[in-house]
C-alpha cells in the first residue's frame, strides 16, 4: 500500500490580499507546509497577478515551501529572478516554451527544484520527454488565469496515466493539482493519485478552513488508500506496515472501523504489522472470530503479524 503524504498548496490568489499577512498566519497555524503563487503575465494567461518582488516579500514572512507556478511566455527570461527572490520550487507550463526541457534544466541549475505543467488540452504525452527533468507534474484542471472555475473530470482522468508514465522512470516525482480542487472532491483528486492539491477558494474562502485540511488528515488519505487497494479485482492479500504510526488513539480507532467495515464487504486477507495496536483495536478486527489477544497493558509490546481475515 502507498503512504504517500498528501500536501495543499494554498494559492495566494484566492486570498484577501489587503489580510495577506493574517492569511498566511492561518495557512502555518493549520499545519500546512505549502504555499501556491500564481505568476501571470498577461499573455500566457489572460490575467495579470504577481512579480518576483512579490514571492521575496512572502519569503521574508514566512519559511513555508514557496511553491512557485509561471504562468509566463519565454519563462527562461525570469526563473532566476524567481529563484533569487526565494521561490523552492519553479513550474513552468510544457506549452510556454519549446525548448521546456532547457528550462528545466536551467531551474535545476539554480538550485531549486523544477516542476512542469500541462493545460486542459495538452496531451499527457507531452510530459514523457519532461520527465526526467522534473520534480513535479502539475495538471491544470481548468483554463489558467482566474480562481474559483469548476474542477474538469477529463482532466482529473488524466492523472492515472501521469502516475503509470511516472512510475516507469522509476524517479519519485509528485503530481499536482491545480484549479476547482475544494473540500467536497478532494479525495476524488487523491484516488485518482494526486499528492498536492493547490486550492485557494476551496480553503480561504471556506467557512471552515479547519475542516478542510481534517478532511484530508493522514487517517482519511490512508483510508482512501486502503479502498483502492483492495477495490482491485484480483487483491487477496493486503499487507499494511505500521499503518498508525503518525495517527492520533483516535484516528486510529476510526482506521481500524473503517478496514473493519471493509473488509466485510470485499473479503480479502489483511495482514498487519503494528506496534501501536491496542486491545480493543483487536477486538475490533477478530470480532467474527471470537479471537481476542489480551494484554495488561494499553499497548502491545513489539506485536508479530497480527492476520485478520474472512
């Protein structure tokens, strides 16, 4: 099973820019790691927003990941205006420049880190030469230039074959989404195997930010990941290594319900090793077995494998 981290991006340009400061107060005060900024020229996207002066302002207030997207012609002219200015990663559109792997290459030579994105109608092929170049794929899904558009499924659809093309060249490279991602198709965008949702409308104009990132905790992208693992026709056997080694007694208990309740319907054999189990986390999953592991303590002490099956 992938214990793949799942990271938001929240973009700037969905925010109140008169409160820019307090805004990004709540971004670190949620736990969030990344930032999204938006760069447009006017050109490439038919919007105007920000600058390299504007990403060096946001770096001296703050040490989150400046995720930063060019949405520019010629992006060679600027990214090391952008990488001075205290940009961690750089995203350049396929579409920009025809010699996009040049600029790949030129980000990397900067010493940050260099993604590539595709608009609606770019094919996924286009990425294949890219790839070796880059750390991250961002997959527009919606027409760069404004926030608060609908989130496309043709372009969510995209996302299984940019995981399967990404896994043939064996590098460890993310997938990002960007445009119309919010709270209420989140683990829509997660299954289909993104790591990074970039959301501005769908977190700062939420009426409760706080709920959206716990939408997306550890426990809920893991219980994404256990559905699709065991959705696969052909899965008989399920192993999951430490599944609750970051997750609150609560989350941990929600976890193993839900695997419970799963495995009631689908019938495969989960096999788990675990030190964080706890007595009524097994009486949980042996219930239909009458199979109960007592222990005196709260904690088991370095469990084996502990089987529970059909």
């Amino acid at each position: 099973m992938s214990n793949r981290k799942i990271e938001i991006s929240p973009s700037v340009l969905g925010a109140d820019l008169m409160r820019l400061g307090e805004e990004i107060r709540m971004v670190e005060a949620l736990g969030i790691h990344w930032l999204h900024l938006d760069n447009m020229d006017g050109h490439f996207a038919p919007n105007i927003s920000f600058g390299p002066d504007f990403v060096r302002a946001i770096r001296r207030q703050t040490k989150l990941f400046l995720d930063t997207h060019l949405m520019l012609s010629e992006p060679m002219k600027y990214i090391e205006a952008y990488a001075r200015a205290g940009a961690d990663l750089i995203t350049v559109h396929a579409e920009a420049d025809d010699n996009c792997a040049e600029v790949l290459e030129a980000i990397h030579a900067l010493g940050v880190k260099a993604g590539v994105s595709i608009n609606p109608e770019t094919p996924v092929e286009a990425l294949e030469p890219l790839l070796p170049l880059c750390d991250l794929v961002l997959v527009m899904t919606v027409k760069p230039g404004f926030g608060g558009q609908t989130l496309r499924e043709d372009c969510v659809a995209k996302i299984p074959k940019i995981r399967e093309m990404i896994a043939e060249t064996g590098r460890d490279i993310l997938i990002e989404v960007d445009g119309g991602v919010k709270q209420s198709n989140a683990a829509q965008v997660i299954e289909a195997g993104a790591d990074v949702l970039v959301m501005g409308t769908g977190l700062f104009r939420a009426d409760d930010p706080k709920a959206v990132v716990k939408t997306l905790s550890v426990a809920k992208q893991q219980m994404v990941e256990i559905t699709k693992a065991l959705s696969h026709e052909n899965t008989r056997l399920l192993i999951l290594d430490e599944p609750s080694a970051v997750l609150t007694d609560t989350e941990i208990d929600d976890l193993f319900v839900f695997i419970r309740q799963l495995n009631i319907v689908i019938r495969t054999t989960v096999a788990m090793c675990d030190g964080k189990l706890r007595a009524e986390n097994l009486l949980t999953i042996y219930a239909d077995l009458h199979i109960i592991h007592s222990c005196g303590k709260r904690k088991f002490q370095n469990p084996l494998f502990s089987v529970f099956c059909k």
